[in-house]
C-alpha cells in the first residue's frame, strides 16, 4: 500500500553571501512549486546564506561572517518560511547554515503545513572533511527520521548522499521517503547514487541538487531535470508503515484480483489443451 504525494524538486542557484535575495528568490520558487500542484516541495543545500563554507576555509578572516549570516534556531528567515509553508499548505525542506552555541551547522529544515518545525537535520559526512578549530562548519552527530503530516522521513544533505549507512540507518528508524537538499556534483555517479539509495530502501527520494533535479518513485526515475532554477514536479509513492491493518488490506487487494485472474488463466489454459 502507499500514499500518492506531489512532491517538487527545485533546482534554485544562490548569491553568496546574499541572504535577503535567497530568502526572496526561494519564497518565490516555493510558490510556483505550490502553484503546481506540489504538497512536498525541497529545495538545495545552503540556500539562504549561498553555501559559502568553502569561502571561509580559503579565507579564515571570512569566519566572522559565516557566523553573522548563519539562521539561529528561532530566527526571522527561518519564521518566514513557517509562515509560507502554513500559507500554502505544503511540506517544506531546505538548507541553510544554522548557528548554534557551539558553532555552525550545514543543517536542513523541515516545516509542515500547519507552520509547524517537524524537525532539523545537521550534516553528517563532510566532502571537506573536519577539524575540531573549523567552529564553522561542525558535524552533526544524529541519524534519525523526522515526522512530517505526509509521512516519516529521512534527510541527507549532498555529499551524505554517497553513504549508503546515513539512509538506511533512518529508514531503519522508519523513514517511508528520504530528502536530498544538496550543492555538489550533477554527474552520472551521483544520479544512480541517489536512485540505489531509493532501490536499496525501497521508498522514495526528492533531491534538490544546484543544477539539476532528481526524483526517484519505486525505484524508478519519476522526475529528472538538468539547469538551475528549474521546478521538477512529480508524484511519489510513498509506502505506508508495516502494520496488521495494512497487512490485511494489501492481502485483500491480492485475493481480489486473483480471482478473476485465475480464471482467466484457467480459461487460456483450457483452450490450449482443447484446441
């Protein structure tokens, strides 16, 4: 059995450094996803400050201002897409840098429809690595699903995405779809990547990668983009929680068609014997 969601892909492209123009262009794009039909809309990593780690790792001088322009927990940005994710209706995930006590986390928000925080999720595998002085650019330290009104879900951000233990450790926690808000590479390797982390779990992924989209349904590619600011809408099935409910209801799909389809089997096979 499953559950039939709309879900949206953006393929959006930030200014660095340019929080209050992100903040607007993804309002934007967010609205034309919603417009479209879209319950569950994602968009990439990084999005409000412009994903701009790597600028402070070239340039130390700049880690002042990666703490400046980081979202606090309760911040206004992030107040703002609650209102629009209750405004519309939707489900809403997207990245962004999150400044917290003990530093600053590449982290991926998820709101629900009623404006409601469903949850956070921290980075956990770095392309760049990490270092205990990069207070900039911390690890998260938690694998575990996060509960949306449209199902149970996991995230990755970019390059977790390569690791096949970071999703199947939330699916084990009950993930029914997993989320890729990312900022890296559009090549072949990472779209069959993404398609065997759905193959391998057997549920869903919405990824919104800078550049191009990426939205896999059992098993299959059910949305696939290629440019920046592009909208990819497609519909998902979601697989619904084991459970001696749903259980009976899918045996009883099952004996449902087997009869007719018995007959009809026996009928051809009659006909092969008499004629």
């Amino acid at each position: 059995m499953y559950r039939s969601v709309r879900a949206a892909a953006l393929s959006i492209k930030p200014k660095k450094w340019d929080k209050a123009a992100n903040a607007d262009k993804l309002e934007t794009f967010v609205r034309q996803a919603a417009a479209q039909g879209a319950e569950l809309v994602v968009a990439p990593e990084g999005f409000l400050e412009g994903y701009v780690v790597m600028d402070v790792i070239e340039d130390p001088d700049r880690r002042a201002d990666m703490w400046e322009i980081a979202e606090p927990p309760d911040g206004p940005c992030l107040q703002r897409f609650s209102n629009l994710a209750r405004e519309l209706r939707i489900v809403l995930c997207f990245g962004y840098a999150e400044r917290r006590d003990d530093g600053v986390y590449n982290a991926a928000i998820i709101f629900g429809p009623e404006g409601e925080h469903c949850g956070t999720y921290y980075k956990t595998q770095l392309a760049e690595g990490s270092c205990d002085d990069w207070d900039f650019n911390r690890l998260g330290a938690e694998l575990q699903a996060i509960d949306t009104p449209l199902a149970r879900v996991g995230t990755m951000i970019c390059n977790d995405r390569w690791n096949p233990l970071i999703a199947r450790a939330q699916v084990m926690d009950g993930a029914q779809a997993i989320l890729i808000p990312s900022y890296g590479s559009r090549s072949r390797e990472q779209n069959l990547a993404v398609i065997a982390r759905a193959r391998e779990n057997g549920v869903p992924v919405v990824e919104a990668n800078v550049g191009v989209n990426l939205i896999v349904s059992k098993g299959e590619v059910a949305a696939y983009v290629w440019g920046t600011d592009r909208i990819s809408v497609a519909t998902i099935e979601i697989p619904l929680p084991p459970s001696e409910v749903n259980a009976h209801a899918v045996a009883q799909e099952f004996m449902d068609w087997r009869g007719p389809e018995m007959q009809r089997r026996y009928e051809r096979t009659m006909e092969r014997v008499d004629g």
